[in-house]
C-alpha cells in the first residue's frame, strides 16, 4: 500500500508514520498544496496513493480544500491512466460537525479526531479495507 501523510506538525507526522509504515511505503508533506502536488507526481508515475491522510488545519492549503482538489485530479487522470480513488482519512484536532460532515460529503472515508490512539487508526483501516 502507498500511504501519503499531509501534516504540518513533525511529532504528529511521526506518529502517523509509526503507526502506518506497518501496512505501506508512506509519504510526507507538511501542507495540502504539496499534498495535492504530490498525488499528481504518483498519477505522471503510474503509482497512485491508496491512503491519504490529511490534516485539516495545515499552512498555505488546509485538508478540506486539498480533499476536493485531490479528487479533481483523480477524476482527470481516471479516463488518462488508472482508475483509482484513494481512500482519504481526515485527521484533525477539529471536532466540530460542520467540518466532520463536508468532510465526509466532499469525499473523505473517515474523520478521526486528534489525540487519537493506534488503535483508532488500525480500526479505520479495517474499515476500509486495507486490513
């Protein structure tokens, strides 16, 4: 599996890395625009992300506008190269319900709330598949 990881805190991109490097080869960015860059790069390569995860609070583009621009370009590159969707998990510190419900309609899997636990992130990962 080929994980991206889009978070502007290094100790929480640790941890995110700790805990997923278990199931895939991960990636790290610290804001939605290298995230966004960064699904395009794995599209011109042929090797698109199956799990990206986003914070929602990040400098120069935040999660949610990262989100829909990673699913334009999915859409894009579906009829050009490979059909694929990846799973999004948002992982934030933003617990309001605004946020949690257009995060999940833009098209994001899972919203997990920060300070999570390992546990947290294993379960959303058999819940979408990956394990």
């Amino acid at each position: 599996m080929r994980i991206l990881i889009a978070e502007d805190q290094p100790a929480t991109a640790s941890i995110l890395e700790t805990i997923l490097s278990s199931y895939g080869r991960c990636d790290i960015v610290e804001n939605g625009k290298k995230a966004v860059r960064a699904v395009e790069r794995a599209f011109k390569e042929r090797q698109p992300y199956d799990l990206i995860c986003l914070d929602l609070m990040m400098p120069e583009m935040g999660g949610r506008e990262a989100l829909l621009k990673i699913r334009e370009t999915e859409k894009q590159h579906s009829r050009q190269s490979l059909s694929h969707y990846s799973k999004i998990m948002i992982v934030t510190a933003v617990t309001d319900t605004h946020n949690r419900q257009g995060s999940l309609a833009d098209g994001a899997a899972v919203y997990v709330t920060k300070p999570f636990k390992k546990d947290d992130l294993v379960r959303q990962l058999k819940a979408m598949g990956f394990i």
